[in-house]
C-alpha cells in the first residue's frame, strides 16, 4: 500500500471485495439473473439493518439518498423538523428547503449528543411535523447519537423519520424495525468497506405511502424513489445499474454479516484510541456519545492542522481528515470504521502522529501507541 489513509471514509476494501468488483458483467436491463442478484443484495441490506422494509441500491454515493429522500418526501409548505447537532443535521435543512419545505431547526449542542429530554419537551409543544430528519453518526464530529428512542418518540407523533446512517452502518447497533425508523440511508465506502458510488435506502410502508400519494410530482427523476414501484414485479429498472460495484457492495455485505464481533471490534478500537488520546494530553471534541467510527480531535494549541496532516502523508505515507466548516483547521479526524478497525493500522496510525506531534512540539504525557496497546485486553 502505498498510503495508509485512515479518513472516516472512503475505507479500504478487502481483496475478495477487489475480485468481485473485477467480475465479467451483463446487460443488467435485460438480464432477468440481475434483477434476482440486486433483489438478493437487497434481501442482505434487511438483515444487516434489521428490517422487513423495502430496501433501494442507488448509483450515486450517500448524498444521492440523503437527497433523494428529502427530494421523494417533501412537498412546498410541508412542515419539516430538522434534529441537528452538527453540520450534516444542518444540511439535511437545505435538502428540504430545495424542495419547498418549510423547516424548523431543533438545535442542540454540537459537542454533545441529541438531548432526549430536551426534544421531548421540545415536541410536546410542537409536534405538528409532517417529517423529521436526523444524523446517527455526525461524522465531522464524532459523535453517534441515540437515535433509538427519538425515532420511537417521533413515531408517537406520526412524524416520518429520514435518518441518515451513512457513516454508522456495521459499525453502530442500528435496528430498523424496532426502532420505528421510516427511512435509513447508507453508503457502500464507510464501514461496509466497499467502492464509493452507491447509497441505500430502508423505507417503510408509511413513507413509500407518503411518497406514492403526493399532491404535487417530485422535482427530479433521478431523486423520485417512487418511480421504484414495481421494478422487480415488472423486471425494469429506472436506469441501467451499475453493475460491478453492486457485485463488490454485495461481497462487502456479506464480510460484515459474517463478522459475528464487528459491533464489538469497533467498539474495542474505537474506545481504545480514545483513550490514548485522552492519556497522551489530546482533548477530543465531543464530550460525550462518542463515535465507533470516527474520533475527532480538537488541534493542540500553537500546532496546524495543515503541518500535522502535511507531515504525516509526506514523511509516513499516512492520510487523516480535518474538520470543514465551523470546525475548519480546528480538528483533525482518525477514522476507525470496517477494514480500517483493525489494530495494525490504527496502531502505525498513533505511532505515526505520535512522533508528528513531538516534532511539532507538543509535550505528549504519554505514547500514543503505546497507550493503544496498553488498552487493549
């Protein structure tokens, strides 16, 4: 390899996800044996997410079905509640003002989880919402919010949930059905650890009734989920499927459903980085509800994150992430997400920025790898 790129995304991808993706392809429009394998990636997506809804592989990286879904939902004047805790809570809100919805912002703090308590009371004087979109993993962040029992409680209200799960998907516990989700998006390239250029879609009853029963047409074709209806009963599809990267994400899907421990693997490093950021003298930004895939570091004083991240892919071949936005040259980012989660790289990773930040003049109080280790059982 001749770069070690621990980003929260795009991942690596194991070799058999490699061959897969090399496969001889046919004509996925007129070849009925495709419309029975995209049904059978689907059928995996359900269990992977644990859910009996409807499931939708779409060519375009996870942007498209954040889109699509505010794009297939929302009408002008619908009512729409925007959960937001960071930047890609926020962004959800222009998804939906580009198609006519009037939003409100629920905005809490952005070094903390959702607040529970304070939606609840904040719902119980306004409820009247046709939709509510949400983050699971607020990647620029770090953080994974409980989104188990809001989605529950947007459900009492008859509010439809979009969630975007994007960066959390094999690497958080996410249960669909349970949770009383409408619509969950993913993406093939974070921990599912395959090729960037698809998204996926879980969508209820309730929200494909939503979507099929519209006053007005959905502004867009390549965003209309509705145009789906029927595609494996009437063995046509929209537009004609990327067909090699839906046999590499279905190679992918399979490696993670059998990782019987990978909940618990992501939980193990991402704990364990953490902590020996932590124990070196680092501040993380979040202060709580941490993220299994992705750990976000505030800079240290009288440091750049452009000479960190300079210093790492010139002198040890390693790439990390930054922050953008408000969080712009404030952060840095470790993603530990699918083939990334492993020791060995997250240990080069920490052995790496350990001697970066020494050289940088940091006084660390501890090794950063060696703290690693020491965290481990």
């Amino acid at each position: 390899m001749d770069k070690l790129i621990m980003t929260p995304g795009p991942t690596y991808i194991r070799e058999n996800v490699r061959v897969a993706l090399s496969q001889e392809i046919t004509n996925p429009d007129l070849d009925l044996d495709f419309y029975e394998f995209y049904k059978e990636t689907c059928n995996k997506l359900q269990t992977l997410l644990k859910t009996k809804n409807n499931i939708l592989i779409l060519s375009g990286e996870g942007i498209l079905g954040l889109e699509a879904a505010c794009a297939s939902l929302v009408e002008k004047g619908d009512k729409v509640l925007c959960i937001e805790n960071g930047i890609y809570g926020e962004g959800f809100g222009d998804f939906c003002k580009i198609y006519g919805g009037e939003v409100t912002y629920f905005h809490d703090d952005r070094r903390k989880g959702l607040d529970y308590d304070k939606l609840e009371n904040f719902l119980q004087e306004n409820h009247d919402f046709k939709i509510a979109t949400l983050v699971h993993c607020e990647t620029p962040s770090g953080i994974t919010n409980s989104i188990s029992d809001i989605c529950k409680l947007l459900n009492k209200y008859g509010i439809i949930s979009i969630v975007d799960a994007v960066s959390s998907i094999a690497g958080e516990e996410i249960n669909i059905d349970e949770w009383k989700i409408d619509v969950v998006i993913g993406g093939s390239q974070k921990c599912l650890s395959a090729p960037p250029g698809l998204t996926f879609l879980s969508i209820s009853k309730r929200a494909q009734d939503a979507m099929n029963n519209r006053k007005t047409p959905v502004q867009g074709f390549y965003t209309n989920l509705s145009i789906w209806k029927n595609w494996y009963e009437e063995k046509w599809f929209p537009y004609t499927q990327p067909i090699s990267d839906i046999y590499a994400l279905t190679q992918a899907i399979d490696n993670v459903l059998d990782d019987n421990n990978i909940i618990k693997r992501h939980t193990l490093f991402a704990n364990a980085v953490r902590g020996a950021l932590i124990n070196s003298g680092l501040e993380l930004f979040p202060n709580d509800h941490f993220s299994n895939t992705v750990t976000t570091v505030l800079v240290p004083s009288g440091i750049e994150y452009k000479d960190i991240f300079n210093k790492l892919i010139k002198e040890h071949n390693i790439i990390i992430a930054g922050g953008f936005d408000f969080l712009q040259d404030k952060i840095f980012r470790i993603g530990h997400m699918g083939e990334n989660c492993y020791e060995d790289k997250l240990y080069l990773t920490l052995k790496a920025l350990n001697t970066v930040l020494k050289e940088l003049n940091f006084e660390l109080k501890a090794d950063l790898h060696q703290e690693f280790v020491k965290l481990l059982p």
